[in-house]
C-alpha cells in the first residue's frame, strides 16, 4: 500500500430502504472511529440527504458519495441529479464508470469523461471505475481495457485534478460473483494502471494515486489483497451492505502493509 492512506468505498447500489440504510450509517457510526483509513459510502439517491445527516450527527469519519449524477448543472433534464444537487445534499464524491453503469445502463467511455471532467470541475472527489469483462481477460486484452478506459476517462484532467482523482479496478467477472482475482492477478493489473497512470501524468502523481481493488472483496480475503502493493483500497458492493463485515474490511485497511 506504500504510503498512500487507503480508501475504502462501500457502494450500496440499488439496496436498502430507508430504515436499513439508517440503520447501517449508524452501525458504521460506532464502528468506524479513526482516521488511518478514508471511508466513503454511496447510498442510493433518496437516502443520501438522511444518511449523510446521521453520518454528521455523529460526526463519524465516513464521507458520502453518490453512485451517479447528471453533467449539466441544472434545466430541463427529467430524471436527473446534478453535481451541486448532491453537495447541497452532503456528497463530497461521485463513482464514475462503474461496470454496471457501463455494460448494464450503457454509459460510454466520451460519457464517463465528461462525467469525470464535470464532477472535478464541480470540486468532487471522483472513483474512475475501469474494468475488463471475462471474454477480455479470456483473450488477453485485460491491460488494454484497462489502459483505455482509464485514457477515456482521465482525458483533459490537470494534474492538479488528479489529486481528487480514486481509480477503481474491478474486473467484471469478479463483480457480485464470489469470484475474486487473486492478490498476483489484481496486484498484476493495478501496477499497469499505475504505470499508465505515469506515462499519462508524471511518476509522482502516479506514486500518489490511490488505487481500490473491486469484486468480491470481504473480510476474509480483504488482507491479502491489501497487501499487495499497489492496492490501495476497495470498493464494496455485497460486503458493504453489513457493518461487521463492511468494518472488518476497514480493519484490514488499516494495518499497514
Ligand atoms: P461486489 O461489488 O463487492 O459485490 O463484488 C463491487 C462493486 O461493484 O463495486
């Protein structure tokens, strides 16, 4: 984890209703008191404004992020959500480019630039999520994907902007699936991305960059890939939904590596 801090990510998705996610903010609350590693969490949009209202009643070290958001800062957009929206709501990070909202709600790579851009320009923290499907790795292209969606995705962000920048790898495949990559997999792709990172960038910005593993991670196989490296975090779908064990991970963020 060299000395970068460590970011953990719990990415709710479409789940918990209002009592359940209360619930879980004031869980986190009393498990999650120091600082040694950075949380987030990314309620679902009608829970952000309560659960960061908790999360800041209690003053527990746990940011709120959203899962998603509009470019546009206001107007005729049905549906949508912008950027200052969500900070009059609490939200000090989005999530760009996560698989889902690639291969399930469509979004592309021109898209998630200009989501990324945008979130930046608004003063967000932004997770670039980037990721190969199965039949990619299967074909070798796993370093390809990766080094063009983190292209797509950071093209036209200032250096300066780089510090507010997470990238997440998270193989699709081991997305929700209980399959995890294993440590030398992972630490495999993360020192690639880290070395686009630089050759986009310079070294030191790539040396700064946190990067989360995504997929599958839990409290039992979290310490293993927390040491790899230059894996610096996780982002959490299932594993985040319970605070034991959304903790435990937090937990073995914060030995060092
Ligand atoms: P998972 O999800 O931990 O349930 O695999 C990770 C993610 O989608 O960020």
């Amino acid at each position: 984890m060299a000395n970068r801090r460590p970011f953990i990510g719990g990415n709710w998705k479409m789940n918990l209703h209002k009592q359940d996610a209360l619930a879980l903010a004031s869980a986190l609350a009393d498990r999650v008191t120091g600082d040694a590693v950075q949380v987030a969490v990314f309620p679902a949009f009608p829970y952000l404004l309560p659960v960061a209202t908790v999360l800041h009643e209690r003053s527990a070290p746990i940011a709120v992020g959203a899962q998603d958001f509009y470019i546009k800062p206001n107007g005729a957009y049905t549906g949508e959500v912008s950027l200052s929206m969500l900070q009059d709501c609490g939200v000090t990070t989005v999530l760009v480019g996560h698989s889902e909202r690639r291969h399930v709600l469509g979004e592309t790579d021109p898209l998630i630039n200009d989501k990324v851009l945008a979130a930046l320009e608004a003063g967000m923290d932004v997770i670039l999520a980037i990721g190969e499907k199965i039949e990619q790795r299967e074909a070798g292209k796993t370093d390809a994907i990766n080094i063009g969606q983190l292209g797509y995705g950071l093209a036209g962000v200032s250096s300066e902007q780089m510090k507010r920048v997470t990238v997440a790898y998270e193989p699709v495949w081991a997305i929700g699936t209980g399959k995890t990559a294993t440590p030398e997999d992972a630490q495999k792709a993360h020192a690639v991305i880290r070395q686009a990172i630089a050759f986009m960038f310079d070294q030191t910005i790539a040396d700064g960059v946190r990067i989360q593993y995504g997929g599958s991670m839990k409290g039992s196989n979290a310490a293993e890939l927390l040491a790899q490296p230059d894996i610096d975090g996780g982002l959490i779908g299932g594993a985040a939904l319970k605070a034991e064990e959304f903790a435990a991970i937090i937990d073995a963020a914060a030995v060092p590596a």
